[in-house]
C-alpha cells in the first residue's frame, strides 16, 4: 500500500478544484471560471485498494493585489514542505492564445516551488480546448524540460480524461505504509467550512465584475437538528455592492441562498434553513485583523486535522445504489 500526502499546486484557474472533485467523485471544492476561486488550502481524502492519497488542494499562485491575495500564496506555498508528492498544474489555453509554449509564469512557478529532488507529476489540463492536437506537442515538450517531472500528463477534467493516469502516477510517487486517515474520510474541514464556501460559491455564480471579489463569508449560527439551522453572513467591501448581492427586492440574495442550502443539503443529507445578511466592511481584504476573523490566516496548514475549530469534519456520506 502506498499513502501519502499529495499537494495540488498552479496558476489560478486551471483546474485544480475540478480535480480535486473529479478524484474523490464529490463536489467538495467550489470551483467558477473566475481566477482566486479556491482562498484557503483544502484537504480531500481518497481510499482505494492501492492506498491513501491525502490531497491538498491549494489557492492558485498569482501576483497579489491584496493582503488577502498574500496569505492566500503563502497558504498555498505553506503545504509544500510536508507533502511526499507534488501535482504541479498548468493549463495549455495561454499556449492555443500563441503566448509560446511555456507561459512565463509557470517557469517562474517551477524555479521557486519544486523542491529539488521532489517527485512532482505535471498535469496539463484543458486539452479538450486545443482544436488542433498537433500544437500540443511542443507544448509537453518544453513543458518537460522545466524539471525532471515524474510524469507530464495532458487532461481535461471536463471530460474527466487522464484523471486515473495521474492517480496512477501520484501513487507510485507516494511511500510504502498504512493509510493516515481512518477509511471513511472526506476532509477535515467542519461543515462550517462548506457553508462558508458554497455561500460565496453561489456568489461567484451570480455576479461579476469587482463583486465575485469582494465578498467573504462568517457563519454567525449552526444549530443541528431534524433541520440544521443556519444563520451567515456575506461581507462585501461597498454600499453599492451591498444593494447588487440583495438585488431587486431581495431578488438576489433569495437566489443566492436557495442555490447555497441546496449544496450545503446534499452534503448533510437533511434540510436546512439558511438566513444570508449582507453587511458592509470596509477594506477587509487589507484589514489583517479582518482577515484573520474571516478565517484567512496564515499560519493555517490544511492537512494538519483536527487542530481546526468550529465542529467534526464533514464524513464521507455512504453512495446511494443504484
Ligand atoms: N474546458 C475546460 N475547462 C475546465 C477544465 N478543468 C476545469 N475547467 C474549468 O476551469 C475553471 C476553473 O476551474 P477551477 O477548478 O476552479 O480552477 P482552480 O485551479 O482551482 O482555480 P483557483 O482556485 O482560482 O486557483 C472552471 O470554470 C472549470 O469548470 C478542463 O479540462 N477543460
Ligand atoms: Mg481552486
């Protein structure tokens, strides 16, 4: 058996929380099309015959802009140090859009992270938007040479194609030994957590512009029952950002909610009833104070389970038969 540790690490927007969710056949993470989905490191447990792999699914690494977008890189390098293996993801678009086959940003991404002797598996993703193949060629080629990968996989999570290639491959990168984690885990992360992040989710879904971005989500009441009842928060940076997320008579935000509570039931298996506030505070992305109340701190290493407060990780739910 081989167990281990596996962090998912790249740009922002590639794919990573697709392939977190694609291996473990949940919808854990939230993932949009908008860059900076994912804020705080999230760990996702697969058990197979073969063994364990303990992924860490990571902020994408971009240029901050923010103290936000500073920890957020700081969380997202922090996990590197106690991982046995590294899933190093790019996306081949900015090669189709002619930026040359390797985009300097992952060049510099492969100086700085991976460590020298470290086993990390390329993956490629986004294929399925390259119409014509043969310009992928080039591309893994010079990708390749940027470090001795133990494996460069092309994939396209939204076809689910390649996934159990690089299952295979970060296995056989991971060491001999017992699982870390009793069979049924999911995560360590409360379902706090997961009403946290399908709140704002459903808020990436339904908005745009400086908005998406703007909003951080608390959780001010869970209360478990028959039906859990929530009680949350969405901080926004704006009074004008306010009025969009409420909208036309409430519009909005009943929307929002009701998009949110249908995640958070499928992942508790009971009803909820869920009460969204809007409220304004001023510049909490540079506030590091506010920060470390939103949760976003940097001293947080996911994986470290059981040292995270706010309630008992969410388990794996047992499948239905079909
Ligand atoms: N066409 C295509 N889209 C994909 C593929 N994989 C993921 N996506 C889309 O790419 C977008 C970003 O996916 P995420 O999984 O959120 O990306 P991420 O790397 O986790 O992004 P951050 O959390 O911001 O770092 C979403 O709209 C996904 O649906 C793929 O193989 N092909
Ligand atoms: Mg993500």
């Amino acid at each position: 058996m081989h167990s281990g540790t596996v962090a998912i690490v790249g740009r922002t927007n590639v794919g990573k929380s697709t392939f977190l969710n694609a291996v473990l056949g949940e919808k854990l993470a939230i993932v949009s099309p908008l860059p900076q989905t994912t804020r705080d490191p999230l760990l996702g447990v697969l058990t197979t015959k073969d063994g364990q792999i303990a992924f860490l699914d990571t902020p994408g690494l971009h240029t901050p802009k923010s103290e936000l977008g500073r920890r957020m890189n700081l969380s997202a390098e922090s996990v590197l140090p106690a991982s046995d293996a590294i899933l190093f993801m790019t996306d081949v678009t900015a090669a189709e859009k002619g930026r040359g086959p390797v985009l300097p940003e992952d060049r510099s991404l492969a100086q700085k992270l991976l460590p020298e002797g470290g086993r990390v598996v390329l993956v490629l993703n986004k294929v399925d938007l390259v119409r014509d193949k043969s310009r992928l060629l080039p591309v893994l080629q010079a990708y390749t040479d940027l470090f001795p990968f133990e494996a460069v996989i092309p994939t396209s999570m939204a076809r689910q194609d390649g996934v159990d290639r690089v299952l295979d491959a970060l296995v056989a990168c991971l060491p001999e030994g017992e699982p870390n984690y009793p069979e049924d885990t999911l995560t360590d992360r409360p379902v706090q957590y997961f009403v946290r992040e399908y709140v704002r989710e459903q808020v990436l879904n339904a908005t745009r512009g400086e908005v998406p971005h703007a909003v951080a989500v608390t959780i001010d009441r869970y209360e478990d029952g028959p039906l859990a009842r929530i009680g949350a928060t969405i901080h926004v940076e704006k009074v004008g950002q306010r009025r969009i997320l409420i909208g036309q008579g409430g519009a909005m935000l009943v929307r929002i909610g009701s998009a949110a509570r249908q995640r958070i039931e499928a992942m508790i298996g009971k009803r909820s009833h869920l009460e969204l506030f809007v409220r304004v505070t001023e510049r909490w992305k540079n506030a590091p104070r506010m920060l470390t109340e939103l949760g976003y701190e940097v001293s947080e290493l996911a994986g470290a389970a059981g040292d995270k407060p706010g309630g008992r990780p969410v388990r794996r739910r047992r499948k239905k038969q079909s």
